[in-house]
C-alpha cells in the first residue's frame, strides 16, 4: 500500500489525502447515527484538541519548510511565510462576509454573513466547509512540492505531508459530530444529519486537487526554470609563455535542477590558448566555482583576447557572453622548444612535451646532464597518479617517451621527472 501510495502522481496523492480527510469527517459525523448526543465539555475539549493538532501540523508541515526553502532567496526567509499567513487569513475572512453561515454549538448566535433566507441546516454546513477549503488547499500543496522536488532543505517530505493530512484528519472527526450532532437536533433524520455532516468536508478532495496542480503547474514550473548566472563580468590574466593556469567562473544555480553547461572561445584562433570546458554540472539550488584553463605554451609574448562563450542547457538555452584577454609574458627559465634538438644545456636537467595542448597522445623530452636513475610519472590535478612513464637508469642526453591519454579526460595534468640530483615538474592539457 505504501508503496502504491508513493508510486502516484502528486495530484493522486493529494486526491486519496483528500479522500482520507473527507472519510474521517464522515466518521465523525456517523456518530450521529448510534448515539443521541455528546457530553458539550467532552465536545469543547475533542475541539479544542483539534485546534492544537493543526496548529503543529501548520507550522512543522507549512511554515516551517516555507522559512527554510526562502533561507536560499535573496529576501527575508520570514517573508514568503508571513505574506502567505496573512493572505490566508486575508482569504477567509473574505469568505466569512460573503458567504452567509453559522458556528455549530454555538447557542444564541445569529447567522453571519450577507442576509440570507437559508435554512439554518444549510448554514450549519456552509460554516464548517468555509475553513475545509484551506485545509484541503494545505494538503495538496504540501504533496505538490514534496513529489515535485521544490524543497531543498530537506523539511518538507513525504512522511511530513502525510502527518498533514493525518493531523487534519484527525481535527476533522470533532468537526464531523459538531456539525450532524446540531443537525439532529433540529428534528432531522439520523441518516439527513449524517449526510450533511459528511458534506461539509467534500470540498477537502477538490480543494486538495487543486492546491496540488497549482503547485506542480504553476509553482514549481517557474521554480525549476529559474535563470542561472554568472558572476564574471571579464575574464584578466597574465600568464608566462609556456605556463597553464586557470581561472574561476562564478555560477548560481537558483533551479532546482541540475544543469550542464559548456564553454568555448568565441574565435577558432583562440582554441589553442582558451580551453574548451564540455558538459560541466551545476548542481541545483547551489553556488559553483568552476575552472577554466588557460595555455600559454604555444603563445608569443603579446596580448590576447577573445570572448568566453558560455552555454548552458537550462530551460532557456541561456548563452552568456564573457569578455577574455590574457598578457603573455615571456618565460624566464629554459623550455624545450625544438624537439629535433639534441643539444643538452649546462645544468639542471630539462622537461617538456610536445604537442602541448594535445588530444589522445603526446611526447615527453627529457634532457640530461649526466646519467643517473629517473622516474618520470604523470598525476591529474587531484594528485593521483595515472601513469609512469619510465623508471629505469638512462644515460646523458636526450630522451623521449610517448603518452597515450585515450582514457583519460579532458583537463590539466602534471608530470614530474625525479633523479638523484633533484625534480622538476611541469603541465600538459588534453583536450579530446
């Protein structure tokens, strides 16, 4: 049964809690049907009992998890509660001086409302079913958001929806006898006052429906498709020619989806030196620094500039526009330019690969001075290690070791040469 229950749409759930609460008015009011009356004080406390029962239940279930979901909005987190409480509040006391009606168990209280000629069985009905439709309205919303996924703090769930429903329920049974127990004793049959003591709660399923598709429809909609930003306006960096670096985009993710996004350079020419970024993941409801990588190892000295195109698949194919320019300086120590050259230069050993980006495989050079034991290994920017290339006695000179990276992702790596003397490491960047 449980699992029937969590199996359904939102709106079926928020139907059979509807149902459910209805069912117990209907208890209540069947009452009517086996005994002649109930003790006032014992009515007053079951009453009485039933306010504090709906009390806890809207606040745990409703105004609770509304404050914790406005924590992640930049406004008031009591503000989307209060507004909602007082436009209730607003909404039936609207209802209370349009609709003529009259509290059951109330002796010498006249009618209220507009002048009616309604007879005062049907009065007795419209008053209780006044504040059943909220009641309804309260359990379809909260299934609405729970099975929709629109809180994010983890208060509103489907357990918390249901103790809703049950503490509304459980109000609902006094309500039942307050309602059909006057009603007989206007001289109407048991089976009439139970009637109209049921039908007082019919409108609990209907209001509930409706409560949930205004959520699923209406809410969460917008809410799921909320734009994410960026918080980069331009993109600055200086960078020495054949150094890897990277900078941060700044993204909101306000959805509560999870989204993917890609970047590139606006223009093909700039490929080499700002690398392309594909399906990175914005999780929902969060704030996100993500890394963009940026070569200089092919790069001149000079100055640099394009746009950062920025794709995400969001609900409006959001495209952001971020204007780029790099300063390349030129390097002051040694790299390994020519790899035909065979020339070792006086003192420190020398590292390098070519090419550098590169897609599925590249050539690590080593230079060195003297022979001794080398190691050279290869970790992604993690720190784990994902290749050792050599570890073995070489003699001086010069030697290379090709790199097969087809199961690696794209990103930045490091590879560092270890000798007797002393190591040295540098970067390399697939791009697939």
């Amino acid at each position: 049964m449980i699992e029937w229950f969590q199996s359904i749409d939102p709106v079926g759930q928020a139907l059979v809690a509807g149902l459910f609460t209805w069912s117990v008015t209907a208890a209540g009011a069947g009452t009517v049907v086996f005994v002649r009356g109930v003790n006032q004080k014992l009515l007053d406390g079951m009453l009485g009992f039933a306010a504090g029962v709906m009390l806890a239940a809207s606040y745990w279930s409703l105004l609770a998890p509304s404050i914790e979901l406005a924590e992640t909005m930049a406004i008031p987190a009591w503000l989307p509660a209060a507004v909602g409480l007082l436009a209730g509040c607003a909404f039936l006391w609207t209802a209370d001086q349009l609709i003529p009606h009259l509290h059951p168990g109330m002796p010498g209280i006249k009618p209220e409302g507009p002048p009616s000629d309604l007879r005062k069985t049907t009065l007795l009905v419209l008053a209780i079913t006044l504040h059943n439709i909220p009641e309804g309205l309260a359990v379809g919303v909260a299934f609405g958001a729970v099975a929709s996924g629109v809180d994010m703090g983890g208060t509103m769930t489907l357990a918390g929806a249901t103790a809703l429903a049950i503490g509304i329920g459980i109000q609902n049974f006094p309500e039942g006898i307050a309602v059909a127990l006057p009603i007989r004793a206007t001289g109407k049959s048991r089976l009439r006052a139970f009637w109209y003591g049921q039908l007082s709660a019919v409108v609990e399923p209907i209001a509930a429906v409706l409560g949930a598709v205004a959520v699923v429809k209406l809410v969460v909609y917008s809410f799921m498709h909320l734009q994410p930003t960026i918080s980069n306006d331009s993109i600055e960096l200086t960078i020495s020619s054949g150094e890897v670096a990277e900078v941060e985009l700044g993204f909101k993710n306000v959805s509560a989806n999870s989204i993917t996004w890609s970047a590139r350079a606006a223009s093909r020419n700039a490929d080499q030196w700002l690398i392309p970024s594909e399906d990175q993941v914005l999780s929902g409801k969060k704030r996100t620094r993500s890394p963009i990588t940026i070569s200089a190892f092919d790069l001149e000295p000079g100055i640099y500039s394009t746009e950062l195109v920025v794709t995400l698949d969001d609900f409006y194919g959001t495209e952001v526009r971020i204007p780029t320019e790099i300063r390349v300086l030129r390097s002051m120590s040694h790299s390994v330019e020519d790899p035909t050259s065979t020339d070792v230069l006086p003192g420190e050993m020398e590292l390098g690969n070519y090419p550098n980006p590169s897609s599925s495989s590249t050539t690590i050079r080593i230079a060195l001075q003297e022979a001794d034991q080398v190691s050279v290994t290869v970790f992604d920017m993690s720190g784990r290690q994902v290749s050792t290339l050599v570890d073995n006695y070489l003699s001086a000179g010069t030697h290379e070791f090709p790199f097969y990276a087809d199961a690696l992702p794209s990103g930045t790596y490091l590879y560092r040469i270890i000798t007797s003397s002393g190591q040295k490491s540098e970067t390399m960047t697939l791009v697939k």
